[in-house]
C-alpha cells in the first residue's frame, strides 16, 4: 500500500483534520506503542499501519 492510499483511507475514515490528530496523537498498542506517525518515521509499511487501524477502529468493510 502507498502511503497516498494509507492517507485517503485515513481522510475518508475519519476527515481529513481528525486523521492528522489520530496519526499524531494515539498511542496504538499493535503498533508497538507508537501513534501511527511514529511508525510511519520509524519505516513500518503503511500496509501494516493499516492493518493496526482496522484493527483498532470501527473501520467498515469498504475501506479494510
């Protein structure tokens, strides 16, 4: 997954100004602690930060 493609699919799940708090300011267990910012700086795949947002929110089929 590109990171454009991540970024949309955060934008529509949550808007564009809630996506940019959520990326910066919670914390997510499945991504080792980090916010997913964090683990975008530190190199994990936007697919698998992905996957730990499906995996924490009420994201619906369309977008997983």
């Amino acid at each position: 997954m590109r990171l454009t493609v991540f970024w949309d699919r955060m934008n529509q799940q949550f808007g564009e100004r809630y996506a940019e708090s959520v990326a910066k300011d919670y914390v997510m267990a499945d991504l080792g602690g980090r916010t997913i910012e964090q683990a975008l700086a530190d190199g994990e795949p936007a697919k698998r930060v992905w996957q730990a947002v499906v995996a924490t929110f009420d994201v619906p089929s369309t977008l997983q």
